[in-house]
C-alpha cells in the first residue's frame, strides 16, 4: 500500500543514511520502522488488559502464592 507522509527533515536524512548503509529502500526502513513500534505499543496493551484481568479476581492475599514469589526472588540473580 502506498501512502504519503510528513516528518521532520533530520528524521528523513537519518532514515536515508540508514537505507543507504544496510542496503535497503526507504520503504523496508519506514516498514520496519513502524512493524517495531506497533509492537512496543501492543506490549502496553497486554500488559493493561492483564492488569484489568487481575483488578477483576480482586487482591486475595494467597499465602503459598507470597512464599513462592519471595522465594523466586531469592533464587534471583538481580
């Protein structure tokens, strides 16, 4: 699909070099470009409808479920 776009000028010459350099078109750059931001937008996502999913079960405190996350974070190597 083809569609016309503004951005700003030092984004478009950054865009170019980088087209340039690994030998692609500015349409794979753009493509990729755009494929890794809805990516890191439907994070957010799940991790809100997660969030909603565990303020609808409720904070029922759940004494093996509080020793086995201490323990996790114990054996973790932070």
């Amino acid at each position: 699909m083809k569609t016309a776009v503004s951005i700003p000028d030092d984004i478009f010459e950054r865009a170019e070099r980088l087209a340039t350099q690994g030998r692609r078109t500015r349409s794979e750059v753009y493509a990729a470009a755009l494929d890794e931001y809805l990516a890191r937008r439907a994070q957010d996502e799940v991790t809100d409808a997660m969030n909603r999913a565990c303020d609808e079960i409720g904070g029922k405190d759940d004494a093996f479920l509080a020793a086995a996350g201490r323990q996790v974070l114990a054996n973790t190597e932070w």
